[in-house]
C-alpha cells in the first residue's frame, strides 16, 4: 500500500467530517469528528500491532494477548472501531460506540481516563435518532477509508492540527476556546528559543498546539529531550490537548484540566514546578477571573500587585513568571495592547517587571490574526537571566518591534509568513535597531514614558504623504470629464437608435 500524503490525509479526514455534519454546530461536531479520528488511529495501530505479532508468534495467542496487554494501549476485544464499523445499521448505533469508547477508557485508565467526553447517543446535541444515526454511519463509512496505521506520527499529528485549524474557521468567534493561529504560535514557539533538556509549560494550552511548535523547535536539532506540560479550563479542550499528544507520540506529556489561575496544577511538592520556557495565548481581558479569591494567594504569585477584576492579562503574566526558572526561564505571551499602557494596578505591575529588569521584548502584531477578534495584539518576552546573578544581568533595555504592517492579507483572517516570521525573529535576536521597525530603548528613555510601553511612543512609523500635485490633478480631472461627457453623448445616440 502507497503511503499516504499528508495533503491526501488532511483532505480525507476534511471530506470525511464534511460530509457528516448537519445542524450541529462546528464547536460542538469538531469535539465529535476528533475523538472518531483518535478512536480510528488507536484501532488501526492496534491492528498493525497484533498482525505484527502473529507474523512472529503464530497460533501462540497467549503469549500474543499477553505482548498487546503490554503495548502502548490496550484494546479490549470487540471494542475496536472495524467492531463498531461492522454494526453500523443497528438501531443503537450511538449507543454501541459509546460503549466501546468507555470499555478503552477503562482499559488504559491511566493514560485515558475520561478522554472519551462526548456521547453518540445524544438527542439534545445531535438531534433524533435518524438523524443522529445517519451522521455517525456517515462518519464510520468515511473514516473506514483511512488507514491511519500507515501514517508517520507526523503527518497524523500535522493532521490533526489541521482538522482543529479548519475547525477553527468553522466555528468563528467560538474557536478561541480551543484554537490559536498557527502562524502566530509559530512565532511565539521561535522567539520562546526552547532548547534540548528543557521543561516547556502553557498554563492556557488549548488543544496543545503551542505546547507542540515549542517541542518541534528543539526536534529541529535532532534533539527529542524535552518535556511539555499545559493546563487547560475547558474539559473538552482539555480532551483535545490529550490526544493530540497522543497522536504526536507524546504520551509522556502531562497536561491537566483545571483553572490555572486559582487551582495551578502543575505543583511540586508544596509550590508550583518550574520551568524552562513558559508560552501561552491566554483569554484577553478575562473578567472575573478571581482577584477576591487570591488576594491572598499561598504561592505569592500577585507580590508585584493585584490585577483589577475586569482585566486578567497581568494575573496570567505574572502566574508564568513565577512559574519560569530564576535566573534562566524565558516566557512567551500573547497579549491586547491595552496591557501595554493601561494605568492603576496594572501600570504598577508593569513599572515593577521593568524595575525588576526581566522585560526583554515587546512585538507588535497585524490585527486580524484571530478569528475571535480583529483587533491588534502584542507579544511580551521575559527573560529571567537578565535578573542579578543571570547571565544577562547587564542586559538592561528593551527591544521594541512594530510588526503590524509584517502580513499576508486574508479574505476573513490575516496571518504571518514565514518572511515575516523570520523577520521579527531574526531582528529579536540580533536587538536590530531598524528604521520605522524596532527600536532598542533604555530603561531611562522607558521610565521618562512613565513606563507606558505603547509601541508608537518608541517606533516611529509616521510617513510623510506624498504632496499632491494641484495643477496636475486639475488637468486629469478636466481630461477624465471631457471623456464622461463624450461617453454620455454616444449612450444617448445609441438609446435613440434603439428607440428608448
């Protein structure tokens, strides 16, 4: 058999959630056509496996049943999707793959527990029974067609972040629960600079996409020593993330479901773990995010100032801060404009980060990145080896970028090139002082600002408009009349010849 191509997969598994969709809305069907597509990979690579192992053991069945108890995951008999596949026409469709879904969910507890969260058999979500039998069938059929046992773990992966990124489209502004721009986290992955060896954290994961870049930053050196870890406050994003670590060979990866904010869950021992790199593309201005709760927060998060209750970024800031490594952590964060000048609090919080020396960047972006929101965003890069004893303690400005003008316009989103994305990375890294582009301030030049970090105040964009010639601009218009007017003339005489 040919192996399959990643375009020829992504346009396979696209067709196959095309078609099947009805009524249900593109958020809701993604969580569906995804746990089919998990579903689908586990029992294809469960096939493979015990072919495998009949080729070297025969008719040895227990010695094989005993390898497959043993192997990456467990499928327990009759549970497969071809088993669900071959009952297709019953009745209880939905209701046969849900039991199939639980019995793998209780057979890799460990690895897989709850990762199975929507229900087939649903008449509130997928509609009456006919309806709702004809979209599954619709589904077997179509996903019986790929052989996902036969796809390298990247170009399954790859395509599962397709799928997500489609989706993405599909459900507008709903998508910013579970989808960011891949370009953007493309960019945010490179100018996080992760290395061999390093823990690599998103306290907002989403479906892990970001987690992923980060990780095949380092893969590039040929290096797979590195290990990922998010956390995620939807439970059916959380799902998401979880097998899409799967899917990518990453097993090992630990992601956890909860609010980050006021329940962290990636603690060691008595404090919250450490990291190397922390990025995220956390919820813009989130509102009630639980200043009262924290006021007295037993990890110390919020020492710099208590973020006000309507506005969250600086609460999420200031979590992944705290969470990356003193003297060597590195943090990557997406964040509205508005975190660059508003006053109160948050100036306070922004005064004391630069204070503390550890701003290293700040990246203005195109707007119309997100289908969620057309507005502008920025993104922050804190460096903790610029505090004392670091070895870029000496470092003490901050490199200023104006990207906003660095995209390639979409009909409904904007999005980065890779010439783009080289050209904000590579000025970063070298600190390049470029006309109307970036400029490198001092802290004096920033504290005479009052720390406001708005990027116009630093990059000086302005362009002078070319003057209009006068005399030149009467004459064309005179030209441009004289051609009206004989234009008129000849429709009059044509509609009279035609006797109108």
């Amino acid at each position: 058999m040919a192996k399959i191509t990643q375009d020829d997969l992504n346009k396979l598994l696209w067709s196959a959630a095309d078609s099947a969709r009805g009524t249900v809305d593109a958020g809701v069907f993604k969580d569906y056509v995804l746990a089919l597509l998990f579903y689908k990979y586990m029992s294809d690579m469960h096939k493979i496996e015990r072919a495998k192992l009949v080729e070297r053991y025969g008719d040895d069945k227990e010695r094989i049943e005993m390898r497959l108890k043993n192997a990456r995951f467990v499928m327990p008999d009759g549970a497969s999707f071809y088993d669900v596949y071959a009952q297709q026409s019953a009745d209880n469709i939905g209701e046969i793959l849900n039991v199939a879904l639980q019995q793998i969910e209780d057979a890799n507890d460990e690895k897989l527990h709850d990762i199975f969260t929507v229900d087939f058999n649903s008449q509130a979500i997928l509609g009456p029974t006919d309806q709702r039998n004809k979209m599954i069938r619709n589904l077997l059929k179509d996903f019986n067609g790929a052989d996902l046992g036969e796809v390298d773990d990247d170009i399954l992966g790859n395509a599962y972040m397709y799928m997500i990124e489609r989706f993405g489209t599909e459900a507008g502004k709903k998508a910013g629960e579970f989808f960011s721009p891949r370009t953007l986290c493309k960019l945010v992955a490179k100018l996080a600079e992760p290395k061999p060896g390093d823990r690599i954290c998103d306290p907002a994961c989403g479906s892990g996409g970001l987690l992923l870049l980060a990780g095949a930053e380092i893969e590039k050196s040929g290096s797979k020593d590195y290990a990922l870890y998010g956390q995620e406050k939807t439970g059916a994003t959380y799902n998401l993330a979880r097998m899409n670590m799967f899917l990518h060979g990453l097993d090992s990866a630990r992601i956890e479901w909860g609010d980050t904010l006021n329940n962290p869950l990636l603690r060691d021992g008595n404090g919250l773990m450490k990291f190397d790199v922390v990025v995220a593309n956390p919820p813009f201005s989130l509102d009630k995010w639980g200043d009262k709760s924290l006021e007295n927060d037993k990890y110390n998060r919020f020492w710099r100032g208590m973020p006000p209750a309507s506005k969250g970024d600086y609460a999420f800031i200031s979590h992944m801060v705290e969470t990356a490594k003193a003297k060597e952590g590195r943090v990557a964060v997406i964040v509205p404009h508005g975190v660059l000048f508003r006053g109160s609090s948050e100036g306070r919080i922004r005064q004391a980060f630069l204070e503390e020396n550890i701003l290293d960047a700040v990246i203005g972006l195109p707007s119309g990145l997100f289908q969620t929101t057309g507005i502008p965003v920025a993104i922050l890069i804190f460096d903790r080896s610029r505090e004392a004893g670091g070895k870029n303690e000496n470092r003490k400005d901050v490199l200023f970028i104006d990207a906003s003008r660095e995209f390639t316009a979409g009909k409904n989103q904007n999005t980065l090139s890779d010439e783009n994305i080289e050209k904000i990375v590579d000025t970063y890294k070298k600190r390049s002082e470029i006309e109307k582009y970036s400029h490198v301030a001092t802290f004096d030049e920033i504290a005479e600002n009052d720390f406001n970090l708005n990027i116009p105040r630093y990059v000086d964009t302005f362009t002078e408009e070319t003057p209009v010639d006068i005399p030149a601009t009467r004459k064309r218009i005179a030209e441009l009349t004289a051609e009206l007017s004989k234009t008129t003339d000849e429709m009059e005489k044509y509609l009279k010849e035609l006797g109108l």
